[in-house]
C-alpha cells in the first residue's frame, strides 16, 4: 500500500491528481501539501477533498523531511513550481522554487528511500529544437527560465535514479486544460481563459497570435499520465527523466472554431503579449511521444472535439450559465 505525498496540491494539477490517487485501492495515504492553506471548493479554486493536509514550502528541506517521516511517505509527487510566463517575471525565485525545491525533495527521497515523480514540460525544448514532431531524445536549449530548471530538473532526476538508485520518473506536459483549478501564470493558459471566456461573455482576448500552434492535454489524462508512468513496470523503462506526452494540439483559431461549434457566437480578438508569444515561439508545433507508448503503453483518451464538448458542459454546470439557451 502506497503513501504519498504531494507538492504544490493545490495547484492546477495536483488538485485533481490527489483526489485521484485517493480513489485508487493500492493507495493508503494521499498527504496533500501546499505553500497555500487549504480552502473549499470555489470557483478556480481547488477541493482537495477529505484527507490529510499539510503547510509546506519546499524550499525548506527540514520541513520536508517533518512531513515525510511523519506519514512514512514512500512516494513524492512534487508539483510545487513556478509556471513560465511568472517564471520569466521572477527568474531568481523560478530557480530557487523550481530547481531548489527539486533538490531538496530528492535529498529527502534519498534519505528515506520514497520514489518522485516530476513534472517536467514541453518547456525543456528551444529554438534549435526540431518544432515539428519533436522526438524524444532530442536538442534540449531553452532560452526561458522554466525551461532551464525543467531542463535541470529532468537532468537531476536522472542522477538520483543513477547514482543513489532513487526511482525518479517524469513527464513533459504540454498546456493543460481543465475546469477545476486554473493554470497560473502559464504560456498555454489562454486555452483555459478561452474556455471560460467562452462559457461567461462568449468573447476572448488572446494574447497570443492566432496560428500559434502548441501540445495540449486534458487534465483526465495527465491525471492518468501521471499515475500510469509511476506504475510502469521499471524493466520496461529505457528512459525516465522525462517522457514527452502528448494528446493533441492547436493554435488558439483552431480551438475558437472548435467552441464555436457548441457557442456558434463565440467572438476572439487578438492582443499579443510579447513576453508570452516569445516563450511560445520557442516551443515546439508538435511532440513526438513514441517512447511512453512503447515504454508503459500511454494512450491518451481525449482528442479536441471530446476536451471541447467535456470543457463545456462542465464550465456551464460550474458557473451556471446555460450558454447555449442565451441570445446573442
Ligand atoms: N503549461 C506550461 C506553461 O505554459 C508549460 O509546461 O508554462
């Protein structure tokens, strides 16, 4: 029986991930933990459910260690990190939360034996990256500050497995996009505002270009993702620090004519952000996830048609707004 512990709970991801891992039967503990305190369920809120929370800021390695020997924690999902878009806004605190609190989780995994899952991000490619159909093992020089602490990150990782046999494994998320917690301070988080633009006043500004095409993923399937890689027979694994993963991808005009199709009055604008559209241009078109297909038989469920029906009726239940009943 499992005990985990996750970092930065109550963010996008991890308020979805520990609701998940405390339906599965093999686990015995979730420990959500967060720099924020816990609250209820709100709009772009999270709800953790019913269960064991606890302060942690992880850049304060004593505090970790607290936590884990307290639980007897065997597993680390360390979520806790600064997006790129915040990440570019505050470069020095990017390095210490995202790569300092990395290490120090990887110190505490060493000492007391517990397996780590990171997140890492299609952030890890670069100009000289190929854009289309990135593979796996590739050209890794991002020129943003979350690429470089994902680039480390992923490059650290693979040392604590290596070097200490610590059982670290990763993803490369593309955007993710759900309707329970939003995104903060991200490059893909337009897809998420567009969403809810949409569902509110049938009107977006997006700031980025129109035929900016990116890697997405429902949040269904990260949360499986993230799940099924930590479950993945080890002896099948060839690679680990981190997967690329992908489920579809689009550019912003692309998913407007997609709502429209269930918001036929849905209007977008364009008002560029240039710090934004950099980082995005500096992303790979598509990537290439053979290795997680072949590796622990990744097969995402979501493509975008069904992400957009989902989104929808799930955002129109959320924020009570019948979208399709209104008139323009
Ligand atoms: N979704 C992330 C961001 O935009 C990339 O991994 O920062």
């Amino acid at each position: 029986m499992k005990r985990i512990l996750v970092t930065g709970a109550l963010g996008q991801i991890g308020s979805e991930l520990v609701a998940a891992l405390r339906r599965r039967p093999e686990v015995e503990l979730v420990v959500a933990s967060d720099i924020k305190m816990m609250r209820r369920s709100a709009e772009g809120g999270a709800d953790t459910g019913v269960g064991a929370f606890e302060y942690l800021d992880c850049t304060n390695q004593r505090r970790i260690e607290q936590v884990v020997t307290k639980h007897c924690i065997d597993t680390i999902y360390h979520l806790a990190a600064l997006l790129s878009a915040v990440a570019e806004e505050r470069p020095q605190v990017a390095w210490d939360v995202n790569l300092g609190g990395l290490y120090r989780v990887l110190e505490v995994a060493r000492q007391n034996r517990c397996a780590v899952f990171f997140p890492s991000s299609i952030g890890v490619f670069g100009p000289g990256t190929p854009r289309d159909q990135t593979p796996q093992d590739t050209i890794q020089r991002p020129t943003t500050m979350y690429g470089v602490t994902k680039v480390a990150g992923e490059l650290v990782c693979d040392y604590y497995h290596f070097r200490f046999g610590i059982d670290t494994r990763g993803l490369r998320f593309p955007g993710i996009i759900s309707h329970v917690a939003v995104p903060g301070g991200g490059t893909t988080d337009y897809a998420v505002e567009m969403f809810y633009n949409a569902v509110r006043n049938r009107r977006y500004t997006c700031f980025l270009e129109p035929d900016t095409r990116l890697d997405m993923m429902y949040m269904p399937d990260s949360i499986k993702a993230a799940i099924e890689v930590m479950e993945a027979d080890a002896e099948r694994l060839v690679h680990r620090n981190a997967f690329n993963v992908t489920a579809m991808n689009f550019t912003p005009q692309e998913l407007a004519t997609e709502i429209r199709e269930h918001v036929p009055n849905f209007r977008i604008e364009y008002q560029v952000d240039p710090v934004r559209q950099a980082i995005a241009d500096s992303w790979p078109h598509s990537i290439e996830d053979s290795a997680a297909r072949s590796e622990w038989d990744w097969d995402p469920e979501h493509d975008l048609a069904s992400m957009t029906r989902d989104m929808l009726e799930n955002l129109e239940r959320k924020l009570r707004v019948a979208v399709r009943e209104q008139g323009d």
